[in-house]
C-alpha cells in the first residue's frame, strides 16, 4: 500500500568562505565546490547530511533559519539549477551567476 508522504525542510546552518573564480568556473566546478565546502565546514559526524543550497530554495526562502538578509562580508550563491544570472560574455558559463550581495535581502525579488 501506500504510506505517507515524508517532507524534509533543509535548515539553514551557516555560510562558508569559497574561493570560486564564476568567469573561469563551469556551473558543474562551481557546484562540485560548494558541495565540498559545505562538507568540509560540517561538524564532525554531520558530514552526510550537510549540503549546499540550491539556488531556488534561496530564491523562494524554503530554509529554515534562513536569514532575511546577506549579513556576510561576501555574496551568496546557490547551487544550479536555477544559477544562471545576466549573459556574461567573458564567462565561461556565458553567463553570471545569481547572488545576493552582502547586506541585501535574500529572495527572488532581490537576487542579482
């Protein structure tokens, strides 16, 4: 038979420092490094379960905890799909990637 459905609602830890260049990465580089450095930032035994953000579950604020405005020093990136900004010609990609910038509102309205 069936059985119920099970909602899991990612919750919002805290942002890691990336060293990411978005004109010489490719989204896939990019997200493979989010990913890395998420689990690297996790506390000891949180590692299977930490994981980056998507960029729509930013852009739609569906993370709890997730704060309503970038206090960090640094913009914040989600993972793709969903991470292609404005046509960037010396991009790889072809194009940026969405952000928030620091001190800006985190949702979709507000994303650069």
């Amino acid at each position: 038979g069936l059985t119920g459905a099970v909602f899991e609602i990612p919750a919002f830890r805290k942002t890691v420092d990336l060293g990411v260049s978005l004109l010489s990465d490719t989204d896939e580089a990019t997200d493979a490094k989010l990913e890395q450095a998420c689990k690297d930032a996790a506390d000891a035994g949180d590692e299977d379960t930490i994981r980056a953000a998507k960029q729509s579950e930013l852009d739609q604020r569906t993370i709890s905890g997730l704060p309503e405005t970038n206090t960090e020093a640094m913009s914040i990136v989600g993972l793709c799909p969903a991470c292609a900004g404005d046509t960037h010609s010396a991009a790889v990609t072809g194009h940026k990637r969405k952000c928030f910038r620091a001190g800006g509102v985190i949702n979709s309205t507000e994303v650069s």
